[in-house]
C-alpha cells in the first residue's frame, strides 16, 4: 500500500566517532526522500559505511536522525527493525541455510508472522530477483554475486521503510548491476520506500538514483541530483581521476567514464 506521508529519513548535524577518532564530521540537514533513490557516493574512507550504520543504529550519533518525523533513538530495537533493513558491506551470510529458508527467517524476525503471507511475499520475491533456481540452494553453496542478491533479498524481504544497502552491486555481473539497481528504484517508487545505497559505480548512479549524497574524508562536499553533483571538476577533486562525463541529449542513460588517475 501507497503511503501518503513523503517526509522520509532526515539527518541534521550528525557527527559519528569511533571510540576517540572522529569519522563524520557535523554533516548538515540532508533528506532521502519516499519513493526515491539516493545513492551514496565517495571514495574508500570517505565515510558511506559508517553512515550507514549509524543510521541503522549500530554506532553511537551526535545529531538528529528521523524517520518521517519520529527521532531513531526513541524507537525500540524492535521498532527499529520493523523499519530499517540495512545491508552490510561483503556481509557473509548463514552458511546452512538454505536460500528460501532464509527469506522466511528474515521476514519472521522482522515481525511478519502471517505464514500463508510469509510464503507468498517470498515467492514473489526469488522470482523477482531471479532466485527461483537456487531457492533449496544453501547459502554456503552460492558464488559470490548470488549470494549478494541472496542477502539483497533479505533485506528487502523485511519491508522496510527504510532500505539501506553497502555497495550492492560490488560482486555481481553487468546484468545484475542493471537490474537490481533498476529493480530498487522500482521498489522505492511503487511502495514509497526510502532506498539509500553506496556505490562505486558513478554511471549506475548517475543513471538510478533520484538523489546523490557525496562523502569526502567524512565530510559532505555535495548533495542534488547526479546532474548537479557528479561534474568533472568534482570528480577530480574528489576523487582525484579525470572522468568525461556524458549526458547524452536524446534521453539514453548517462555514463561516466574514468580516463586517468591523477
Ligand atoms: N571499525 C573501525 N574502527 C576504526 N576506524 C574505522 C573502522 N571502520 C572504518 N574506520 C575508519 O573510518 C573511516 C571511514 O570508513 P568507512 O568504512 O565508513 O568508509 P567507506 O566510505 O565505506 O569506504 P569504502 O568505500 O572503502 O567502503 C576510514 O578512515 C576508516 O579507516
Ligand atoms: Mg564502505
């Protein structure tokens, strides 16, 4: 179901420290919108992952972060994980159990207990991400990349209202870049989710995501769309490469190109 509040996660001046070193520094008010995709960009270091799992509540923030309007440090645990599904970064997944086995866990521990429900949402879920054939796989038993779309899936299969993913893509071929990028901005349109993911891949950003935030040495140096932040004179700075970077006018994706390091 569609729902009508747009207001999503907002970050005001959140600062985030390991134990006595500080990783982010007072990022200022920033929004992920409802219904769209915000990628999250930076070079190693930078700082994604460790957003990332501040907002999933996994480090201690100074700041405020809310979710439609309600402070994350007020919600219970629980709360908290009816709400947030949070990918991590090379996660490593339950080695024994099998692949659909593991969507149903996923989505009981997230507080769906319907079973007859349970079963159809998952079901939906292998064919949609095109698990059908490794569904009595186990999880030990997979590649890489499919295990990556395995734990997307798990995330996803929790319906959150606030999907976070840590680089996603980083261990799937062409096609799958594509479609699970694809696929998850579908996800945020049509159930008005909040999709945060962290990317290396600049062109898959430039041409999915609705809104881009970039992270420099745990500092903000851009928020807007692609089009706004993803310019050659940032890139060099930012990531120190020299890129050409195309737009094309007839309306066919975007795409940027490193041509060398600096
Ligand atoms: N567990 C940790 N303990 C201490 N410092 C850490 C820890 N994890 C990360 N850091 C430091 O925090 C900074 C940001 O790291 P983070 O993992 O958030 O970067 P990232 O943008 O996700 O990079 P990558 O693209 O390589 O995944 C880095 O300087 C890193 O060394
Ligand atoms: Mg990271």
């Amino acid at each position: 179901m569609i729902e009508v509040n747009a207001e999503g996660l907002e970050i005001r001046d959140l600062s985030v420290s390991r134990g006595r070193t500080r990783i982010l520094d007072s990022l200022p008010e920033l929004r992920a919108r409802r219904g769209e995709l915000t990628a999250l960009l930076g070079p190693n270091g930078a700082g994604k992952s460790t957003l990332l799992q501040a907002i999933a509540g996994l480090l201690p923030t100074d700041g405020e972060l809310s979710l439609d309007g309600k402070r994350l440090n007020e919600l219970s645990a629980r709360q908290r994980a009816a709400r947030i599904g949070y990918l991590p970064q090379l996660s490593e997944a339950g080695a024994m159990l099998e692949v659909f086995e593991s969507l149903l866990l996923a989505r009981r521990l997230a507080g769906h207990h319907d079973d007859d429900a349970n079963l159809a949402h998952c079901e939906q879920l292998v064919e949609a991400l095109t698990l059908a054939p490794l569904a009595s796989q186990r999880l030990g038993q997979l590649s890489g990349g499919q295990r990556q779309r395995v734990a997307i899936a798990q995330a996803l299969v929790r319906e959150p209202t606030l999907l976070m993913l840590d680089e996603p893509t980083s261990a799937l071929d062409l096609h799958f870049q594509l479609s699970v990028l694809e696929w998850l901005s579908r996800e945020a349109r049509e159930h008005q989710r909040v999709v945060i993911v962290a990317l290396h891949d600049l062109s898959l950003a430039a041409r999915h995501a609705a809104h881009v935030w970039l992270l420099h040495t745990g500092r903000l140096v851009a928020c807007g769309s692609p089009r706004e932040v993803l310019t050659p004179a940032r890139l060099r700075e930012v990531y120190a490469i020299e890129a050409r970077v195309e737009w094309p006018q007839d309306g066919s994706p975007p795409a940027i190109i490193a041509l060398h390091a600096l």
